[in-house]
C-alpha cells in the first residue's frame, strides 16, 4: 500500500506554510478563537504573511471576529482562495460556507474529518510565515485528525488557553497530555480571564433596594469626583474567579510546560472582538493588549 494521497496533498499544500501553531483548549468559551484572532492580527502587525484557519466546526466564530461576517469564499484553480483583511493577513472558516450564520453545525465525525481534510489540502495561503490554526475545544475526532494530517508535516507547536477555575484546568491536563502523546510541542499556556480589570471612570454603580436595583452611576461619578478625583485614574480589578490553587500557572510548573501569561478580562477586549479589529492599536484595550502583546512576544 502506498502514502495516503490526502496526507502527500496536505504535505504538498503545508510545504508553502512556515510554521503551524495550533491553538487549542480544553473547554468552550474560554476564549480560545480571540487569541487565535488577535495573535493573527499581531504577527501581520509584525509584517509576517499570516493565515488563520477556523475548524471549530460547532461554532466557527473567527469570521466575525476578523471582522469578515457574510463574506463568500471564492475558487480558483489553484485552490479556495482565503479571505483577506490585509494583504498578510488571509482567513478560511467554516463559518463561510454556511448560507445562514444561525445554522448549526450538527455534522458527525467522518464529514467534519473530511472537511478539515480538504482544508488542509485546498486552501490556497501561498507562501506565508505562519498559519494559526483555531481547534474546536476538547480532544475530539477533529483534534485527532487535525494532529493526524498535519503530521504529515511539522508542526510548530500547540498554544493552549484556558481560565484560571480548576474546572478549565483539568481539562487543560488532558490537553496537555493528548499533545505530549500524538508529539506536538506545547508551546505554553495562557490564562484567559485572568481577573477583571476596568477603568475607575468605566464602572458601573447599582444600588440595591427594596424595588430592585437602580442605576446610581451618575451620583456615584459625581461623590468621586467632588470628593476623591484622584479614583478616577486606577483600573478597578477583580478576581471574579477562583485563582487561590495557583491557576494555571502552577499547573504548567507540575507539568513541565511553560506558562505563557495571564491575560484580564477586559471589556473592551471583548468589544474589539465583537467589532471585528485588533486590540492593539485600540487605546481602550490598555487593560488587556500589552499583556497580550507580551505572550505573543515569547513565541
Ligand atoms: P472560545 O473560542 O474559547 O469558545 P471565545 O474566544 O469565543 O471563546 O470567547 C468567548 C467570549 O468571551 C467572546 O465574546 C469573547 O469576545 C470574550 N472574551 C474572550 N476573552 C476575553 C477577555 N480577556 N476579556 C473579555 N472578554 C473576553
């Protein structure tokens, strides 16, 4: 029996990609396709060809966030052409195919295998520096068969991102695990959510009573400002959740990986997603995109 024909196509393909980083994480919502997104933003920032390739196939958010939502996919003769946001920067979701962005995704292992497969074959990146490749969560048939086809090249290594609550963490174990078994180098672990920092001057004041809440923002701002200005230039932070076993950060020590950073849970993070930019020349994203900036900066 010869090479598989796929893997020798993917090969073939992968040979104009540079590196591929995997970007992973053992639970949804931890915001595993943000920092998929904003680490593509940062390398085409730094003047590197970059692609991203979204194969979280239940819940391809990576078209709204590089801000490309009811964009179609074009073919030619040398492949499906990725979406561009700048020249180096070229994007292939899932989310492209689907005539309805509300449908869901409910196809089962050997479609979804097939689909990434043809997207490691037929997209056509050219020459580009790197590929950030945005995994579905956990260590499912699409994990295995990612790892699979892309062995039939090197692969840079595995970014893994997770919240501080054990709950993540021990699925990030697992994570861990699964790429020490099938050879792909963690490159480290990033902790999302890492707390919440906020601006003084953004918060939000309630005051609780008998009929409810009402909003005292505007009385609140006004006490500070007469009587303690000086508040309004701190970032308010909170730890929101329960970091007191160590988090992440001891975790990847017991484990021997490295810890790559701790980033905040910041709004207006969350609003350069939702809108589509980078954080990084957004002022507002002073909480969350130098600490962003400084993992990215290890790798
Ligand atoms: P995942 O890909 O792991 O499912 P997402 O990247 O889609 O998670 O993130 C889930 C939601 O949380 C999104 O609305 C995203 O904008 C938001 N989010 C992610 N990271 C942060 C953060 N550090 N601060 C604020 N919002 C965040």
């Amino acid at each position: 029996k010869g090479p598989d024909p796929d893997l020798v196509a993917i090969a073939e393909r992968m040979a104009t990609v540079k590196h591929k980083i995997l970007v992973l994480s053992g639970k949804g919502g931890v915001g595993k396709s943000t920092f998929s997104a904003q680490l593509s933003f940062a390398l085409a920032e730094k003047d590197h060809q970059v692609g991203l390739l979204d194969i979280d196939i239940c819940g391809p958010s990576i078209p709204k966030m590089l801000g490309l939502e009811g964009q179609d996919i074009h073919q030619s003769n040398l492949g499906w052409s990725p979406i561009y946001v700048e020249s180096n920067l070229g994007v292939m979701s899932i989310g492209f195919m689907l005539p309805n962005p509300d449908d869901a995704v409910i196809w089962r292992g050997p479609r979804k295998n097939g689909l990434i497969k043809q997207f490691l074959k037929d997209v056509d990146w050219g020459e580009i520096d790197y590929l950030v490749v945005d995994a579905p969560p956990g260590t499912s048939d699409e994990h295995i068969s990612i790892v699979q086809y892309l062995q039939a090249t090197e692969v840079y290594g595995a970014i893994i991102v997770t919240t501080p609550q054990q709950v993540s963490l021990i699925d990030v174990r697992k994570e861990i695990n699964f790429c020490k078994k099938v050879g792909v180098p963690v490159l480290g672990v990033v902790e999302n959510m890492s707390g919440l920092r906020q601006p003084f001057s953004d918060l939000k004041f309630m005051k609780p009573g008998a009929a409810g809440e009402t909003d005292a923002t505007e009385w609140a701002m006004n006490y500070i400002k007469e009587n303690a200005p000086e508040l309004l230039s701190v970032v308010a932070c909170s730890e929101v959740f329960d970091s007191s076993r160590g988090g992440a950060e001891k975790m990847c020590h017991e484990m021997g990986v490295p810890f790559l950073g701790k980033v905040p849970m910041d709004p207006q993070l969350c609003k350069a997603a939702e809108e589509g930019r980078s954080c990084f020349a957004d002022q507002r994203c002073s909480a969350s995109a130098p600490a962003l900036k400084s993992i990215i900066d290890k790798l």
